[in-house]
C-alpha cells in the first residue's frame, strides 16, 4: 500500500503533494508548502541519493572521467548538488530539458 502512494521513483508522492498544495494554496491565496511523505520516503531518498553523489564522486575521482547521472526531479537534483558543493577535487552541473534534467560528475579542472 505504501508503495502505491510513493509511485515509481516517488511520482505519486510528488503528484499528492502539488495536488494538495493547489487545493489548499486557492483557500490561502498563496501557495504553501505543504509537504507530503510516506513511510519516511523522503528521508531514505535524500540519504540514499546524498550515498549515491558521494560514490559517483570518488569514481571520478579515480578514473578523472565525469559521470552522468540517472535524470531525476529538482529537488533530487538539488540534493546531490549540496552533498558534493564541498568537495574541491569535482564539480557538479545540470544538463538536459524538463523529465530528462540530470547531473554530471566532473574532476575539478
């Protein structure tokens, strides 16, 4: 049942929570930030995704070769660019359009 909500790659999550906001941004006449999570979804993302930045990091570290990344929403995005934001030896950046945004690993020039 949980899984329903989350949706793929939490879509669903993503889609609840925009919904909810609408709804309650047209009784407020601005728009709130209400957050929706399931289960700690949002939680185990954030920190799977901050392992998955560091891990990337080191590869191409090692190899001197930059790696893209999986595409992934802006708020994913934004995480993996905060975890590596310290680390002098790469450097991160967005590329592609809309669904298809995804980072790229690079070595430090």
């Amino acid at each position: 049942a949980m899984g329903l909500l989350i949706g793929r790659r939490g879509e669903t999550l993503r889609s609840l929570q925009f919904l909810l906001n609408l709804l309650v941004s047209r009784r407020v006449q601005k728009w709130p930030q209400v957050v929706v999570d399931v289960g700690n979804y949002r939680q185990r993302r954030q920190e799977s995704l901050e392992g998955l930045a560091r891990r990337m990091a080191e590869r191409v570290r090692q190899t001197g070769r930059p790696i893209m990344l999986e595409p992934m929403a802006a708020y994913e995005r934004r995480i993996v660019h905060l975890a590596l934001r310290e680390d002098k030896s790469i450097y991160t950046e967005s590329s592609g359009e809309g669904e298809n945004r995804k980072i790229v690993i690079y070595p430090a020039k």
